[in-house]
C-alpha cells in the first residue's frame, strides 16, 4: 500500500499544481525521486512530526492541497494538538496517510503502535473521512478523489491485504448475505472475516470507508437477518468499540445487539509478528468465528 501511494501522490504533483507532500523522514528514500521533481512542493521537515501538521495547515491555508505522512503513531497520536488546532480549529483541511495502522510494525515495539488513531480522529470535527483500504488496488481512487475538495481525510495504509480488492466499492458492499447475523468487516478484516464465517448463515459486509458510515447500507443490510432482532457484528482493525456509536445511531430506532471487535486495550508487552499480534488481541478466524457463534447462538 505504501509503494501504491508513493506511485499516486508522485502523479499527482504531476499532474495538479495544487497538491503538495509533506513527510518527517519516513519514506524519504522511497520519495527520493518525487523529492527531486517537485522540490517547491515535496517537503522533508526532519524528525519534526508536530511541525509537520503545522506546515500542513499553513499550506492549506494558501489553497494547497497538502498530503501528510508517517506513522501512525507519529501523525496522529504525537501529532493530535496540531492537528486539532492547526487544522481542524483553523478550518482548513489535509490529507493525513499512514502507515503501521495498529501492529503491523509490532517488531518496533509500543512507540510503533497506534490502535487508537481513528478514534482521535473521531473526537475531532465531523467532516473528516476516514479510509481504511483492505487491498493495494483500493488506495489510488481513495487518494485522487481526496484530491477533488478542501476537507480533511485520513487514509490509513496497512501491510494487512484482503486477497481481494474492492477499489469501486461505495458504502457497504453485501459479499454474502444469511439470516442469523450481519458482520460488517473494515479494510483488512475482510480475509479473517470471510474465512471465520465460512458455512454460516450471516450477511457479510464489507467497506474501506468507515467515516461517513454508510448508515443506509447497514440499516439495509441488517433489514434482512432475522425478525426477533438485528444482531451486528462490527469488525474492525484499530480498537475495539471505535464505530459502535455509528452502528448503534444508525440501527437507533430498532431492536439490536451489537458485538464490537476489534484490537483490544491491554497493552500486550510484547514484540511478535503482525499475525502473532492479530492472533493475541482475537482477531484470527478462529477467534472470531468463536466470538460470533457464542454470540449469535443457536440463530446459526
């Protein structure tokens, strides 16, 4: 996902005068060459990443269209006061990309970790859209159409893939469709979600777009599981609870139980792998297809 959007922001300070990027040394050598062609609008601040978001507002306020990037524990939870005051507060908006998304870098330890990043988005203005691409082929239309307007995104890049990719996909896309449950699945949980629910009669939806919410798409979706009350299961890939409070404004006016998963809040202490990480917070196939069974019940 990264190389796919080094490739696209590279075209777009090609094609569109109005785009800018600004980094804090990560992904400096993969910009090298972006760095050199646009060298008025490619900026390397150093190991800043505060002054970073700062720039990023101020170019926005001359009618840039800036695209930011690091970390995401480094953009967004290092990052949270600029980007609350030198974005959101001034009214101006950016394009915030990260990687690492909540463990992918978990060799690094705890600094490298951020499961807690679009919840700090959401406690922000609620114009921003949230993106969380599940396949490579997703991320360029996500990143050009952030280009067509002024307000603020947030894009966050995974070394998580689903196998397959989804890049025309708006709102909630219905893959299978039962009567006991809805399984709404965000970016990279799709491949763990498809494999744990295999042979059992649940909706499963899937989106890259978790902010705005496709409210409609959910209220359809759910529509169809059965009448004795909706029961959703929310699967996301930052931490748990995240988009409970969409899922439960929109289903408001219904009968429904909601089950969220998602990274848990203990801090493991540990280093480990992507999947060892994704295996101790219970989001591998056999930990959710337990979770969904004991909570949907004899309904499967």
């Amino acid at each position: 996902m990264r190389d796919t959007f080094i490739r696209t922001t590279g075209a777009l300070l090609d094609d569109d005068p109005r785009t800018a990027v600004v980094i804090a040394d990560i992904s400096a050598a993969q910009f090298a060459a972006v760095a050199r062609a646009h060298p008025d609008r490619f900026i390397n601040v150093g190991i800043r990443e505060q002054l970073m978001v700062s720039v990023a507002g101020g170019l926005a306020l001359t009618g840039l269209r800036p695209y930011v990037h690091s970390y995401a524990p480094f953009l967004v939870d290092r990052a949270y006061e600029q980007i609350k005051l030198d974005l959101d507060h001034q009214g101006v908006g950016a394009v915030l990309v990260s990687i690492g998304a909540s463990y992918d870098a978990s060799e690094e330890g705890r600094t490298h970790q951020s499961p807690g990043d679009v919840a700090l988005i959401d406690s922000l203005d609620g114009a921003w859209t949230v993106h969380v691409p599940g396949h490579p082929d997703e991320v360029p239309r996500l990143l050009r159409e952030a280009a067509t307007h002024d307000d603020p995104v947030y894009v966050r890049l995974s070394s998580q893939t689903n196998t397959t990719g989804y890049p025309d996909a708006t709102g909630l896309r219905v893959l299978r469709r039962g009567r006991a449950a809805t399984v709404v699945a965000v970016g990279p949980m799709l491949d763990p979600v498809l494999a744990a629910t295999e042979g059992l009669d649940v909706t499963v939806a899937y989106t890259h777009t978790p902010r705005p919410f496709d409210t409609a798409g959910l209220r359809a979706a759910a529509g169809e599981t059965a009448a004795t009350g909706d029961a959703v299961v929310l699967v996301e890939p930052y931490l748990a609870g995240t988009s409970a409070r969409v899922v439960a404004d929109a289903l408001a006016d219904r009968p429904h139980r909601l089950l969220s998963l998602g990274v848990t809040r203990t801090d493991l202490r540990r280093y480990g792998t992507p999947a060892d990480h994704q295996r101790w917070h219970g989001l591998d196939p056999v930990a959710l297809r337990q979770k969904l069974t004991e909570f949907a019940g004899p309904r499967l």
